[in-house]
C-alpha cells in the first residue's frame, strides 16, 4: 500500500532537486544531470526519493532510511552516464553505462529494479 504522506514528501524533494541543478548554469554535471532528472520526474517522482546532490543522482525507495535497503546512483562524466544498484552492505548488483540519449531508458531499468528490491 501506498502511504501518501511519501508520495507528497518524494514529490516535494524531487521539486526541490530539479530546482538545485538548473541553478547551477556553469557546470556540465548538474544540467546533464538536471536535463535526466526532469526527464524520468514524470514516471519516477512518486515512486522512488532523489537524494540529488550537484555531484551525482542517488535514488531510495520512500520510507527506506540511511543506509538504503538498496539505492541507485548515477554519475555522469565527459557525456556518459554510469548506473549502479548496489545493496545495503555497499554490494554492487549491477552497472551500465550510456549517452544521454539512452539515459531515461537506462534510469527507468535500474529504478524498476531498486523498486523490486521492496519486501513484500
């Protein structure tokens, strides 16, 4: 079931992030960062919490503290993203890297695996 008190919380922090990286005009991380967070806002924004910083993208399921169950993070360097599910115990599950133009794509895989990672 569904708590909307976490649907609101995680909308409100993905507003917040997307605010964070436009702002920040003069680095090539944060708007290409920006331009893959605003992309996957729609699908994701009540699904999954960015914990957004101006270095790389990080994704939680909602209710879940630190340290994560399970996260998402995403780097981005010299036009590649770089994806990784990694576990609790700072376990790598998997990894992928890609342009831009296949990083909503690439983001939606991990973010549906990082969402099957919750306990039933």
């Amino acid at each position: 079931m569904v708590d909307t008190a976490d649907v609101i919380r995680t909308r409100r922090i993905w507003a917040s992030n997307l605010r964070l990286l436009k702002a920040e005009t003069e680095s090539p991380l944060a708007q290409a960062s920006y331009r893959l967070l605003r992309a996957s806002s729609s699908a994701w924004k009540s699904s999954v919490v960015s914990h957004t910083s101006l270095w790389n993208l990080l994704f939680s399921n909602p209710g879940d503290s630190y340290p994560w169950q399970a996260h998402v993070r995403v780097n981005w360097s010299d036009g590649i993203f770089e994806f990784q599910l990694i576990r609790k115990a700072g376990v790598l599950v998997t990894a992928d890297r890609c342009r831009e133009p296949n990083s909503v794509a690439v983001l939606g895989a991990f973010l549906h695996q990082l969402t099957a990672e919750v306990p039933a």
